[in-house]
C-alpha cells in the first residue's frame, strides 16, 4: 500500500480523525444501501419468495459499511487493524443474503436436491469465512476480497445469468450488468489509482461501489415486482 497517497489526519482538538475523506465516501456507500433497505422495507411490495433476502443485503451492507467507514478508516488511530474484522463480518451476513436472494429466484425451477446442495454450500462458505476472520494468521483484507469475490463473482452471477438464460426471471439481467459495473472500483482500488491524497484509489473505489449499490437495489426491485405474462 502507497501510504503516501493516504489521506491525512485531520485533529479535533486532541481527536484524530484518519482517512475523513475516505470515511465520508464510506459513509456514502453505507447511505445508499441503508437508502435502499428502507425502500425495501416500506416501499416495494413484499411476497416474491427472494424479497426478504435482498432487503436484508442492503441493511447489513449499510451497517457493515459504517463499521467500516469509523472503525475501518476514521478511529484507526485507537483502534487495531483486528477491528476491520468488524466490518467485515457483517457485510458477509449481507452477502449470504444476496447470494440466498439470487438463489430464491430459480427456487420453483430448479431440482429440490440442487436447491439444497447450494442452500447449505452458502451457509457452509459462510462459516469458513467467520473461522478465517477468527483466526490472527487469515484476518487479512485479501481473504475479505476472496470472499466477496465468491460470493458476487462464484456464486450470484452464475445463478443471475441461469435466470436470465433459462427465461425464469428476466430482470436478473440487471443484476449481470450491476456486477459488470463493480469491475471499475475493483480496479481502481487494485491498481491503486488516484488523483490526489484527497481523492485517493480508496475514495474513488468507494464513490464508484456506491454507483454499483444503488445498481443492485434498482435490479433487485425489478425482480421482486417482475411478473410473468402466464401469470397476470
């Protein structure tokens, strides 16, 4: 990592504040999945069987992402690096629930024994993860990246494009260009690039998944309020 480009501190009387710029787009992201739990809660119509999962995506993302935002980047100055794991674990939750989202979807038309297979293949990742973040030696930011990587990449665009292939919901589509999109800040933040101290590969990479967010909240309410010709 370029320290050089990091932000810097910023001093409240004797409170340091680390990374503020990169807490506030932190917090950005956090806003926009928290914004778009809320339309899930109280806005878009409830019964399609994946709805509960993805709302549930969108709030723990909202709260991992905070956890993030203040513990991972502005209190480092008081807190140890273990603590990202914080934040790190609560977004796993939101994951688990956009892969269990994106499985719910094909639930009426696939085998019941395949249905199951995955179904407890997420749960088992799951706990692999939680056991790697306990462990000193694999709490790294490399295996959180693997993980999310699974659970996008591996897991909810091969189930996404299954949907859209087999024409069982058709709306998934938006969810393989939402993932598209997230190529860009996985990029920016892996090859580091930055414009300033002040808008840094970390601030971009953030600014840029808040964009992907607020994609996979408009793809996740067109599958939820999608309906099939044969059944209106």
């Amino acid at each position: 990592m370029n320290e050089d480009i990091l932000n810097p501190s910023l001093f409240i009387g004797n409170i340091e504040w680390r990374e503020p710029m990169t807490t506030l787009t932190d917090m950005v992201m956090a806003l926009v999945a928290l914004w778009a739990f809320y339309q899930f809660h109280k806005k878009i119509p409830k019964g399609h069987a994946s709805h509960p999962f993805f709302r549930n995506y969108f709030l723990f993302m909202g709260v991992g992402m905070t956890c993030a935002a203040w513990i991972g980047h502005g209190a480092q100055a008081y807190l140890s690096f273990d603590y990202k794991a914080i934040g790190w674990t609560i977004t796993s939750i939101g994951f688990f629930n956009l892969q269990m989202g994106a499985l719910r979807v094909l639930k009426s038309r696939i085998n019941p024994v395949w249905f199951w297979i995955f179904n407890w293949t997420f749960v088992v990742q799951l706990v692999v993860y939680w056991i790697l973040l306990s462990n000193s030696e694999t709490r790294t930011f490399e295996i959180a990246q693997a993980s999310t990587g699974l659970s996008v990449m591996g897991w909810v665009l091969p189930l996404s494009l299954y949907s859209v292939a087999k024409k069982i919901n058709p709306k998934s589509m938006g969810i393989v260009l939402a993932i598209s999109f997230a190529i860009a800040p996985a990029v920016v933040y892996n090859q580091q690039i930055s414009i300033h101290k002040w808008m840094n590969y970390h601030d971009i990479s953030h600014l840029l998944s808040a964009i992907y967010v607020y994609l996979l909240y408009r793809a996740c309410k067109m599958i939820v309020e999608y309906k099939p010709v044969n059944s209106i």
